[in-house]
C-alpha cells in the first residue's frame, strides 16, 4: 500500500525551495538505483517555481542530466511554443539551462504537430510514445519515477476534471474536451496511467486551495475530486503552503 505523507512550508517560496531540493535527491536516488531517471511534469505558477527552483541549485549539476526521461502529465493543445502550453514554461524555466538528451524529453502532441489538430489523434500518438518506452513487465508505461501534479480550486489533477468523463478513461492517454479551465481542449494522462508512478507529489499553495486539499485529505470521493483518486505506487506526498493546509488535521502535518 502506498505511503502518504504532508508536509507543509511556511510559504510559496519555500516550497517551491523544498519540492526543488526534493526533485533532485529523487533523481540522484533513482540513478543510483537505475542508472536513469524519469520525471513527469506539471504545469501552473508553484511548478514554474520550482522549477526555477531546480535551475538555481548547485547540486543540479549532481545529476546526469543525459539519463533523466522528461514527461508531462498533461497539456494544453496548443500550437508548440504557445506561453501557456506546459512544456513552453517548463522548457523556459529549467529545461532549456540543462543538458537534457532532446530524445529523451517527451513532449506531448502540438496541435500543430506531425499528429495534426486532432486532440484524439494526439493523445494516441503521446500513448504509443509512452508504449515505446515501455518498461519490462508492464505492457504499456514506462516507469515513472516520481509524478507531479498540481490540484486545482476544484480539485482536479492533470486534466482530469470533477465528474468529467474523462474520469472514466482507462487507456492510458486521453483527449479533454470542453475542459472548465481555458483551453477547453488538451491531453492527459488519466488517473489509472497517472497511479503508476512509484512517487505521486500532489503539490499546492494558496488559501484557494484550502479546501480541495482539506477534502482530499478527508476522503472525499475521487469523481467528485479527482485529487483524491491519485496515489503513488510507493509513496504518495503532499507538498503543501500553511496557506493551502488551512483544512488539513493537524494530526496529519509535518511543518517545516
């Protein structure tokens, strides 16, 4: 059964600090172990944050850039270099400062990419890349070292909306449609490919928050908040802002 734990920093700054140093130690840790690592990404103002974070840090350059596999785990479909495409910030805040392998750095589908301006088409083409990198035993994922998500106002994960249909996808890649958050329409993983991972970090900061996180945490039921479906294979962490962990039992908080 997977392990959770919450810890929560004084502020949105220090947290972004802390999910940095932590990404690192994880990457180090799985190419101790592996000889590679695997990282799939998320979008939003604490991710960019973090990621600035990483770019900052001496010990960046502890990691063998070269061997690190870079996904998202979701996207707005959105012509490629578009400002609110994920993989635009990600690329802009840390991507492009380090010495990643371009083949190793998976990309969803553009709209205006090779899988044309089908969402459908696109979230086929992100799953047969992920069926390429496949690792032994499992029939179509690679392995996933550890997964970020942000947790939205309402509770969603990736694009994986509140009672949305998309809820329900069991393939491992899905087109959103009629998305409540612009653009209506994007790629995701879904919740079943996203509970693969051997490390789920939900993180989140801000008083808006508050009390998405507070129900998650609570149990409330995962089509309703999608953030309360998602769990790492071995460890699920919420990186939390006091802000954002207003609603969460004192019982259940680490403070640092």
């Amino acid at each position: 059964m997977s392990e959770a734990s919450v810890a929560v920093h004084a502020d949105a700054e220090l947290l972004a600090q802390a999910v940095a140093a932590r990404l690192l130690v994880k990457l180090l840790d799985a190419q101790a172990d592996r000889g590679e690592a695997s990282v799939v990404l998320t979008g939003g103002r604490v991710a960019a944050a973090v990621y600035r974070a990483v770019a900052a840090l001496p010990a960046r350059d502890a990691v063998d850039w070269s061997r690190v596999d870079v996904w998202w785990g979701d996207e707005r479909f959105l012509p490629a270099g578009d400002p609110d495409r994920n993989e635009t910030q990600a690329r802009a805040a840390l991507l492009d400062v380090v010495p990643l392998d371009p083949a190793r750095v998976h990309a969803m589908p553009a709209s205006d990419g090779p899988a044309g301006d089908d969402p459908e088409m696109a979230a086929a083409a992100y799953a047969e890349e992920l069926l390429r990198a496949a690792r032994p035993g499992h029939a179509t994922l690679p392995h996933f070292d550890v997964l970020m998500l942000g947790v939205g106002e309402d509770g969603h994960v990736a694009s994986v909306f509140p009672e949305h249909p998309v809820h329900y996808e069991t393939r491992p890649v899905s087109a959103v449609r009629g998305s409540p958050k612009p653009p209506p329409t994007r790629t995701t993983l879904t919740l079943p490919a996203i509970n693969t991972a051997e490390e789920v970090w939900l993180v989140a900061a801000g008083a808006d928050k508050a009390r998405s996180v507070g129900m998650a945490l609570a149990g409330a039921g995962p089509v309703q908040l999608p953030a309360a479906g998602v769990h790492g294979v071995s460890r699920t962490r919420w990186l939390l802002d006091r802000a954002a962990a207003t609603d969460v039992p004192a019982r259940l908080r680490s403070l640092r």
